[in-house]
C-alpha cells in the first residue's frame, strides 16, 4: 500500500506539472541577480546613507538620543554593504548615495558641506566609502553620488534670487542657512571640476548626480570627462545642458500622479535619454499620493515599478518606497527604513527585474504607443529578432484589446500574469487584463506540444498500468493463500 501510495503521488505531480504553461525564454537567460539590462537601462536604487541602516554604531556622531527626525538616526556605509544583496534581489544594478562629503553635525541629508575634500566621519569616513564601493563593483553594481552645489568658502554663492528649486528644497536650504555655487561663473566651475576629479579619482566613482538649483547649468563645464552625469530639476520649466540624462520635475510630478490611483492618463515612455523617477529626497514620497487617494499603496506601487522597469532608460526607486514610506515634507520624507516589513512588494521587485532581465532585446527595440486612454496604456517593443507588447491596466475595471498580427502561427506569451494568447480569426489577438494589472508579452512562434513532457506521461502511465498489474496479481495470490 504505501508503494502505491507513492506511485499515487508520482502521478499527480506530473499530472499538475503538464499543466503549467511554460512562457517564452531566451535561449541564453541571464541570471536575475546581475547586471542584465544593456546600454543605458540602469535600475537605481537611492538612499539617504544617514536614514537606511546602522551598521556601526562607533561613528554615531551628532545623533539626539532621543531620535529627533531633523537630527541623525545614524545610519552609514556598512549599513548599507550590509544589505547590498537585498538591494540587487530586486534588480537594481546601480547603488545611488545622497552626499558623503562632511558637513555640519545636525544636517543629517549632507547639503551643508563643510568640506569637499573629506568623507564624512559619521557615515564611517574615506575607509568605510572605500570598502562598499569595491564589494558593489564585486557585484556589478555601479555607484552614483549626488553632490551638493553647495557654497563653501572656496566658492562665489548664487543669488537667491537666481534660485529654481521646489519649496521643500528651499524650506531645507533656508532652514540650515546654505548657499548655492554660481555656475556662471568661470572660476566656480574649474575649482569644482577639479574638486569632482579629485573625487572621482580617488574613489573609483561611476557617476554623480546634481539637485540643481540653477537654470540654464551646463554640465559640460564643471563634470569631469568621463563620468556619468545625471541631472535633477526639482522646479518645473528648467533648462540643463550637457548632462548624460536629466529627471525633470514635470515628468516626476505626471508619474506620480499618474499611478497614485486609477483612470489617469500614464504618460508615454520617453526615450533614452531621460532619467525616471516618482520621487526623490526633495519631494513627496509617491506613496503619499496613494495614500490620499485611499488606495492600497502596494498595488500602486507594483505598477509604478512595472512601468520603470519597462523604460529603456535608466530609471530610480528611493529607498524604502518598497516598505511604503509616505512622507510630504522633510524630514519624514527621509524617515528610517524597514526592511523587514511588505515582503509581498519585494518579491513582486524581484520577479518583474527577472522577467525584464531575461527580455534585454525588448530595450534594444522602438516604442509603437498603440492605445493611451485614461489609464489604459498599449505599447509595442519593435526589435530585430522578438517583439514585445506592454499593456498596462492602470483602470478601475477588466480592458480588452484586439491586436492584429500579420505573421502566422504567432501567440503572445505572457510573463509577468502568465496570459498565453492565441489567435483568433486568424489574425486577431484579444487582451484581456484585469484591472491594476500589467503584462508584457513576446510575440513567438507557437512552440507546439511538449515532446518532454509526453515522453514523461508515457513512461509514468506505463510503469503505473505495470504497478496496478502486479499490485493485483500479488493481491490475488494472496486471497488464494489466505483461503
């Protein structure tokens, strides 16, 4: 009996097992936890050092014993290396780091910057920076600083008013008395190059990102050859120059609108050249507009997240938006992280980095928007070798679509839901998608039965018919016996 009883359950197994659709795979599948995405589709993951984790507690310096949000929580560099494998699960291939240099003990975020030259003591100084840029390089993670254009003595301040920043950022620069460089003028720009070189340099950094703070900027004039560049206007109506990408505040505010509920126009992905993101550390957190809607931010969150991980370009996640942070001014913006709570987002991270990881020629491909209708949002990846459909239901209710395919024998394989589409009519695909949900489909020839799995039905319904045989015949000797 027991014998049979594990037959029984051999069977089953592979009963459910024949049932499972396998979706389209690439025939050379790059692993999910490494740097899969080609060219410029960087997955950036952004952390105020102070606010993440507390690694070493011997370098709490300035931090108010009792917890004081404006004041340090004391968080550092091995905080940080310490959870870098967390970090790449979820897909990010570029760790991004709110400033290092030293500044004053009470400015936790690193804008009051007293000294270019030197790494901040209580992040756990030049050693501890040194230590989680080479075990992220180990791991083929690339590490971005932002860097303050912030007016030491060494430089000629920027009027206020010639200042364009959002009303947190100047609440936060008024707050702490800082100064902003005047990068019109010729001597700012060499001495900051020079002090950016050295940094570089020194520190092996990939690339450095700038809250700017002045319109009309040319980065061309004080960023190091070289080295990535990423702008970010915090105020609508900038104009930057020379910057390798550029986040610009009427793209954040449109994306975190957009996804903060249901039925809202979903802006068009751009192009290349453009740095997404929902939020950053002088904004409201994306989740605060979920919040005020009464939606369940881990939905909103999921398609939010999708959708960067969609784009061609690079695209960041601040840190602790995965755990819903929701803060609208500063400093619960920059509130501590916990990472040890919505482990059902974070797992979502991972399979979509998975799914979009194993898809690199879809980012080698143009964008076709077909339909863009009040959070229904339609886009074909048309590449050399296979083409890919994006279709995201940001809306209240199930969206059906009808695609046309001119090529014959073609489904649309499904990978993030599990959708396996076949044709209708001969040419009409229909997508069905409930609502708050995203797919992304690879238009593949048809693959046919699965000879693996009918050898393997073969020989289990086999060997079981040979089984019940003997297992029947041993009975009825045993009746014959007994009687």
């Amino acid at each position: 009996m027991k014998l049979m009883k594990k037959m029984l359950t051999l069977f089953a197994v592979f009963a459910v097992l024949g049932t499972i659709h396998t979706s389209y795979e690439p025939e050379n599948n790059a692993k999910a936890d490494s740097v899969t995405n080609p060219g410029d589709a960087k997955r950036i993951y952004s952390i105020v050092v102070d606010r993440f984790l507390n690694g070493d507690e011997g370098n709490d310096d300035g931090r108010d014993s009792n917890d004081d949000p404006d004041f340090p929580f004391g968080g550092d560099f091995e905080g940080i290396e310490s959870q870098l494998e967390y970090i790449q699960t979820m897909g990010f291939d570029t760790l991004h780091l709110s400033p290092v240099f030293e500044h004053e003990t009470d400015d936790y975020l690193g804008y009051a910057v007293t000294d270019y030259n030197q790494i901040e003591e209580s992040f756990g100084g030049g050693e501890a920076f040194q230590s989680l840029i080479d075990q992220a390089h180990d791991m083929d993670i690339e590490v971005i600083v932002d860097v303050p254009m912030t007016a030491t003595d060494a430089f000629e301040p920027l009027g206020s008013a010639d200042l364009s920043v959002s009303d947190l950022y100047q609440s936060y620069l008024d707050t702490r008395g800082i100064d902003m460089i005047d990068f019109s003028q010729s001597s700012n720009q060499e001495q900051y190059r020079e002090m950016l070189e050295s940094f570089t340099d020194e520190y092996n950094i990939d690339g450095l990102s700038f809250m700017t703070a002045e319109n009309n900027i040319d980065a061309s004039t004080f960023v190091p050859d070289g080295v990535t560049s990423y702008g970010i206007t915090t105020a609508e109506d900038m104009s930057l120059e020379g910057f390798d990408f550029t986040a610009h505040e009427e793209t954040r505010a449109a994306l975190a609108e957009s996804f903060s509920s249901v039925n809202k126009e979903i802006p068009e992905l751009p192009d290349g050249t453009e740095f997404l993101l929902a939020d950053h550390w002088f904004s409201e957190r994306f989740t605060s507009h979920a919040v005020s809607e009464n939606m369940f931010p881990g939905t909103r969150i999921k398609q939010l997240m999708t959708y960067l991980y969609a784009y061609h370009g690079p695209v960041s996640m601040l840190y602790g938006t995965e755990v819903a942070l929701n803060g609208e001014d500063i400093p619960g913006i920059h509130m501590q992280m916990d990472l040890w709570t919505d482990q059902e987002v974070v797992e979502f991270i991972e399979h979509i980095n998975k799914v979009f990881s194993e898809q690199k020629s879809a980012f080698t491909g143009d964008l076709e928007t077909i339909l863009n209708e009040d959070g229904h949002y339609v886009t074909r990846y048309n590449t050399n070798d296979v083409d890919f459909i994006l279709n995201v239901n940001d809306t209240s209710e199930t969206k059906s679509i009808t695609l046309t395919e001119d090529e014959d024998g073609k489904v649309m394989s499904g990978m993030l839901v599990g959708d396996m589409i076949r044709p209708h009519n001969g040419d009409e695909y229909i997508l069905v998608l409930d609502r708050e949900e995203t797919e992304f489909y690879a238009i593949v020839d048809e693959m046919g039965l699965n000879n693996g799995y009918i050898i393997a039905s073969v020989l289990i319904f086999g060997g079981f018919a040979v089984f019940i045989f003997f297992a029947a015949r041993n009975n009825k000797k045993k009746r014959k016996q007994a009687s």
